[in-house]
C-alpha cells in the first residue's frame, strides 16, 4: 500500500486524483499527451442513452476565477461508447475506470447503466443526477430527494459495480438529498458538480452563451464544494468524492481532510492539460511538508474549533 493510496468504494487507487467528467473525454485524448496510467483513474465523458449534439454554440463563457459552460452533454450514445470508445481506452489505461452516465428518465439511467456495468473496463457507475445545461432531465432529478433517491434505488436494481450519485449545489439542503441518495442503496457520492451562472454582452445585450445559463466552475467555486464535501461527508456513511474548484495538491489536501476519500479535478483540465499529473507529482512533497506520512489518514481530519 502506497503513501498516496486510498480505497474508493471497496477498489483500491494508487492515488486519489481523478479527471472529472466532461474535462478529459474518454482517456485516449489525453493519453496521447502522457501516461493516464499515473492517475488514481477518471470519470469518462457523461453519457447517454442516446447521442446527443448537445447545446447550440457559444457554449463557453469565461468568467473571474472560473468559466460557465454549457455543452449539453454532446456524447455519441452507450452504444457507440461500448463498441468504439472503450476498446480504444483499453489500449491505453490499465485501471478500472469511472462511467459518468446521465439521462432524461429513470428508464434512461437504468438502461444506460445495466449495459456500462457489464463492461470489464468499468469499475464505478457515476449517476449525474445534477447536469444543469439540459433541459428535462440531469438536475432535475437531483433537486429533490425522493427523485434523487428513485433513480438511486432504480440503478442499483440493475448494478453490480458500486454507484456514486453525482450531486448539485444548486440545491438549499444538500445532506438531506445525499442521505436519501445513501438510503436508497448508493455506495458513493461525488459532489459538486457546477453552480448555475451567466453572462451578459455588454454590446450586444444578450447573453454570452447561446443556452442563456450554463455551469460555472473554476478556482471561485472551490470554498462552496469544499463546504458541501464537509457538509455532506459529516452526515453519510459512504465515500464522498469530492470536486469544484480543484486546481493544485494542496487543494487535494484539503478536499480529503473536509472529508473526501477521492478529488476529482474539472476546469483544470481545461487549462492545463498536464494538470492531474502535476497535481499526482507535487502530492508527496506537500505530505511532507505538512507532516502526512499516509494519505488516506486524513479523510475527514479537520478538526473543529
């Protein structure tokens, strides 16, 4: 067992940094940059029942300290995730890897998940149940907990690989969703996923991006997912993987002492493609200086005033 180690919902992770979902694609992007096998593993591109083209353009919208996006979930649908994506992924990550699936139905989420857990590639189902750049579905069912805790219960019928409900901060109480989330069978929760935010162009009097609103994400937002994760972390008896705002190892650190088991890193990606393996490289040195000998002593090591 390495210094940076950590066990996420029963599998074992030689590092606790993952790429987010929607910031790394399906892995073979990124592996012709370098070897994605340094990382704990990453959540592949949010996928669908069916394709999806997503939003119409503009769909970015840069913002201080963050940027909105509103993509739409574009993905070319399970089926061709299957038969083409994931045979180009296995030639080049040797880990399990997260399945981010999200859908417009609870019959969405359970087709789209029963045909991704059969798949030896896949080590986690993490249901998005907090997109919120769709319209009819993602954040829809994340709002509420009875929703959240239906789709939970409806995946885990169908699921024999352990389920992360992925959660939005759009939201006025966020434990009690997670709790319903923990009741209803889920083994994990990811949170958070982006705020709602927008822009306006000045000359034009219109908003920047083409779907009004989008998700924001970026360094801004990393005090309010830090909050969550503690929030959230304090009151469930599950893995909390925690994200927002994540850019740096000390950011790492401080996720997994509000209480995360794993970080998952966003934007980042976005800027600095190298991000994830920086973050991985510079980890040991900031154990050290802050006197961690074993990563995953600290989940949940805050200590309260």
């Amino acid at each position: 067992m390495g210094r940076l180690s950590v066990n996420l919902c029963g599998i074992e992770l030689d590092n606790p940094v993952i790429p987010a979902s929607g910031t790394f694609g399906y892995g073979h992007e990124y592996a012709e940059l370098y070897d994605i096998n340094v990382l704990g593993t990453f959540s592949f591109k949010g996928t669908t029942k069916d394709p999806r083209f997503g939003n119409p353009t503009p769909r970015i919208a840069e913002c201080t300290a963050g940027l909105i996006n509103a993509v739409g979930l574009q993905n070319p649908g399970v089926h061709q995730v299957i038969e083409q994506e994931l045979p180009k992924l296995k030639g080049c990550f040797h880990k399990p890897v997260m399945a981010n699936v999200s859908g417009f139905s609870v019959e969405d989420y359970v087709y789209t998940c029963s045909l991704l857990d059969a798949q030896d590639q896949v080590g986690w189902l993490e249901v998005n149940v907090s997109c919120p750049n769709v319209h009819g579905g993602g954040m829809s069912f994340g709002t509420n907990p009875a929703s959240a805790a239906e789709v939970t219960a409806a995946v885990k019928r169908v699921a024999k690989k352990p389920v992360i409900v992925k959660l939005s901060p759009n939201v006025t109480d966020i434990v009690s969703i997670a709790k319903a989330c923990e009741d209803a069978g889920a083994n994990g929760i990811s949170l958070i996923n982006t705020l709602l935010g927008m822009r306006i162009d000045l000359r034009s009097r219109k908003p920047v991006i083409a779907n009004t609103m989008g998700g924001f994400s970026g360094p801004a937002i990393f005090p309010v997912a830090l909050r969550m994760v503690y929030q959230v972390a304090s009151n469930v008896h599950i893995p909390v993987v925690g994200m927002g705002g994540v850019s740096s190892a000390e950011d790492v650190i401080e996720m997994m002492m509000a209480g995360a088991t794993a970080v998952e890193v966003g934007a980042a990606n976005l800027i600095d493609p190298f991000c994830c393996k920086s973050i991985i490289e510079q980890l040991p040195g900031v154990m050290d200086r802050y006197g961690i000998n074993q990563i995953s002593e600290i989940i949940g090591g805050v200590e309260n005033g």
